[in-house]
C-alpha cells in the first residue's frame, strides 16, 4: 500500500524558510535534476522507491522526449531570435510559480504531520473562479480521503464530510495568515526557552 | 513506520477496509461514495474549455500589454498563474472508456488513471515520474 501520509508538509523553520517555499528556491533545483537523473538514467534512491523497474524505461523515455522538445524550443528561438517562448510561456510560468507554491502550501503545511487522512490536510474554501481553476483541488482533503472520487464531485463530496474534517479554512490568505503566525510564535517560543 | 503500520497507527485499516474512515457510516456510507464515484466526462470537458479560455484571456493580455512593461508584468503574472493551475488539470477528467483508451496512447501511465495532458504537464515544466506518489495515481 502506498505511503498514506503526504511528503511535502514540512512546516517552514522561519521566516526566511517560509520566503524560500513561496519562491520556490527548492522547487526549481529539483526539476532540473529529476530532469537530468531521468535523462541520464540515473535515479536516486528516493526514486527508486517508488518507481518499479518495469516503468523506469518509460518515465526515461518521457523525460527525453520532454528534453528534447525544451531543447527544440531553445534552439527554434536562438535561430529566429525569438522572444515567443520567453514572453508566452517561461517568464510567465516562472511569474506564476510562487502562486502555486502558495496553494500548495495551504494543502498540508500545518496541519498533523500523521497518517489521519481527517487531519493531515487542509480543505481551502475559496471562490469559485479560483476553485474552478484549480480543477476543485481547493477540496484538498476530500481528494487525499478518496482518490478515486473524480474532481467534479469534491464538492459535493465535501458536504458529506465537512463535520469531521480538522482543517478548513476560508480563502488562502486567512490559511497563510495563520501559517505565518505560528512561525512567529514558534521563533517567541525559542527565544523564551533561549532566555 | 511502514505504510500499513502507519495507517493502523491512527487507526485506519486501509482503502477497502472496513474501518478505512471514509467506508464507515459514521463518515460516509459505501452507498454514498459510491455514487460520488460516478464518473462524467462533461465536467472534464467543460473545465478544460474554461482553462483554455482563461489561457487565451490572459494570454491576450499580455499581448496587448507588450511595449508596457508595469503592464505587462503583472498580465504575465496572471497568465503564468493560469499556466500554473493546470497541475490540477489532470486530475480525472475523462473517463469513459472510449476516450479515456484513446488518451491513453497520450498520457504517462504512472499518473493519474484517467487522463493526463501530456501538452498541459509539458507547459508545466513538469517531469512526471514523481507524481507517482500522488493519491489519484493509486486510486
């Protein structure tokens, strides 16, 4: 059975820590060697645990052609001196990366670092543009509790659980509002036991 | 802490259990999951007219803003945002069979079971090997 408690909920140490999850400064390193250890058929140990040997000739096989076409687009935009790709889809995707890693961050940072699926993450109510956007994944709970209930019925889904779901919080920035709050009392508390 | 430890640590007997929390009545009955189960393909296809809208709307934008750079950066936040927001966008989507055998021949099959834009993970920047951990994968 696969692992049932979510790897990316490691509460931020510091402001500096939480700084560094938003800018996505651990994101972006490790896309360029997941990149480069699946073209170079050298997987880590982490992957190794959970890709079986039968597929790893497939995900080498995705990553390469997803290189080369990056590689195709570099080298179309070199020749025609182009600023297509820059202006329509890399400096925009990399504009848009702190937001996502704000909502992922209200998905389980925060909430119990255990295997309780009513717990260990977070349910964000949002409005419908961005819920919409975000394919109903603000449902965040709800999807980890049943993957197997597709995206357009989360909400209804939500309904039934709601009661006894431990993390629901209204909109993002009430969720960061209170991420950073704890960061503040968790540097308080440090100090005191310092003093 | 195995996986199957873990979960009977906070005392979850496993997906299909009887004590898994979501099967019980005292959260959801199998009868009412069951039918949250259904699957559709017109929500998917709806959703992904609606981003592709909101691509094209905001994409505009920053045409339009070209020349303007206080303009156009925040207009290229909001599309870079849009472009973001299709990490979610495979998460089942289609899914009868016919379409979904056909999207088949597209998608990772290490991802979610149902459909996955390859072009969408692509704009993504996203390798897809790591995502096998993710819950709809497993479903």
């Amino acid at each position: 059975m696969p692992s049932v408690i979510p790897t990316s909920c490691l509460f931020p140490s510091g402001f500096a820590s939480y700084a560094a999850q938003i800018i996505g400064a651990g994101f972006w390193p490790k896309l360029v060697g997941t990149l480069w250890r699946g073209a170079s058929r050298h997987f880590n140990a982490y992957e190794k645990s959970f890709l079986p040997e039968s597929v790893r000739g497939q995900v080498i096989n995705e990553i390469r052609v997803q290189c080369l076409l990056y590689l195709t687009v570099l080298l179309l935009s070199l020749y025609y001196e182009s600023t297509l790709a820059l202006t329509y889809w890399l400096v925009p995707r990399i504009l848009g990366e702190p937001v996502l890693r704000a909502i992922r961050m209200a998905e389980h940072t925060g909430t119990d670092e255990s295997p309780n699926l009513l717990s260990n993450t977070r349910t964000t109510l949002t409005n419908p543009l961005l819920r919409t956007l975000y394919w109903n994944m603000p449902y965040h709970a709800e999807h980890h509790l049943a993957s197997s209930v597709p995206f357009h019925a989360l909400g209804r889904m939500h309904e039934h659980v709601a009661p006894h779901l431990k993390c629901v919080t209204r909109g993002y920035i009430a969720v960061h509002r209170d991420i950073l709050h704890r960061i503040r009392n968790q540097k308080k508390s440090k100090a005191e036991i310092q003093d | 802490m195995t996986d199957v430890s873990a979960a009977r640590y906070a005392g979850i007997g496993g997906i299909g259990s009887q004590i898994w929390p979501l099967t019980g009545p005292e959260v959801v009955s199998r009868k009412v999951l069951k039918g949250l189960r259904a699957r559709s393909n017109a929500p998917g296809f709806i959703h992904l007219a609606i981003h592709c809208l909101a691509l094209l709307v905001t994409g505009s934008l920053v045409a339009l803003t070209a020349g303007t750079l206080w303009l156009q950066v925040p207009a290229m936040l909001l599309y870079g945002t849009v472009i973001v927001l299709t990490f979610c966008a495979s998460a089942r989507m289609l899914t009868r069979h016919g379409i979904q055998d056909a999207l088949d021949q597209l998608r990772c099959r290490l991802r979610h079971r149902d459909l996955d834009l390859s072009s969408l993970s692509l704009l993504q920047v996203s390798p897809r090997g790591p995502s096998y951990l993710h819950p709809a994968c497993r479903a």
